[in-house]
C-alpha cells in the first residue's frame, strides 16, 4: 500500500518520494494573489478530498490547529478531481505540488503558496512483515522505490 507517513504504524515500510502542498485556485479568483493568506483560507469557501474527524490531510489539519474551521462547500473522492471542484469559482484547494502541472494542464487554474509552512509529505510504500523476506515481494518493493526516485526527480521540476 502506498501512502504518506502518519497513517499507519507498526508496519514496514520503504519511503519513495517527498511532497509539499501548494493551493489551487480559479485563474480568475481575485481575491488571491501568488499565494493564500490566512485570510483566505478563513473566508473563501473550500473544496476538500477529505472531511471527517478519521480522515484528513496534515495540511487541512493544520489550519484547523491554528483555529481557522475551512467553509467547506465540496468534498470529494481524489486529489484528481479536486481541481475541477475549484476551476471557475471562488473554492480554494489543497493538492500535493507533484500534481500541480497536471492541474495547470486541465486549465482555468492557477497553483499558489499558503500562508503556513505544511508539513511535508513523505510517501512510502507499506507492507505486512510476512512478506519481509520474500525475494519476490522483495523486487516489487525495489521496482516501487525506483519509481519513487523517478517520481521525486519529476517533482523537483515543479
């Protein structure tokens, strides 16, 4: 399984690649400039991957720890999507900077700064301890850490 660091303990795990968050919002969304104030992040309404007490992101967490309640007017399933809830409205949103040129791709969009330093990511590939010395189990790892160098030298071009 392949997620960040902070929802799983105990288990093994191999990191592949480092994220930080970056903002959406519409091109057209003056409110914003190059990057989101605390104001912005207390007044203008929110598109969110997650929103519930079990399921959040480290960055959405933060601005909830230093008291601001997001206005959430949109929730939804993928990261992937996200930028589509945003584009053409005055939402703001929260993706990882690996897909900020996928979001500049789908257009009417522009990525932006936040007013706080988000923790980073660290994804990492997470399996059960059986599969520890399994040569077979053991190349897939080696195939996802090679993909993870590959993903954060794409990432830096950002």
């Amino acid at each position: 399984m392949v997620i960040p660091h902070g929802i799983l303990t105990e288990l093994p795990f191999a990191d592949l690649w480092h994220d930080r968050w970056v903002g959406i919002v519409a091109e057209e969304n003056a409110a914003v400039g190059d990057a989101l104030t605390m104001e912005n992040i207390s007044t203008l309404p929110w598109a969110m991957h997650y929103q519930s007490r079990s399921a959040f992101t480290s960055a959405e967490r933060q601005v909830q720890q230093v008291g601001v309640e997001p206005r959430v007017e949109v929730v939804v399933e993928s990261f992937m999507s996200l930028p589509l809830f945003v584009a053409g409205t005055s939402r703001i949103g929260l993706v990882q900077a690996a897909l900020a040129p996928i979001v500049q791709r789908i257009g009417g969009l522009r990525v932006v700064g936040l007013p706080f330093d988000a923790t980073p990511l660290t994804n990492a590939l997470w399996w059960h301890p059986v599969h520890g010395r399994d040569p077979e189990h053991a190349w897939m790892r080696a195939l996802f850490v090679e993909a993870g160098r590959i993903v954060e030298a794409d990432a830096h071009v950002v």
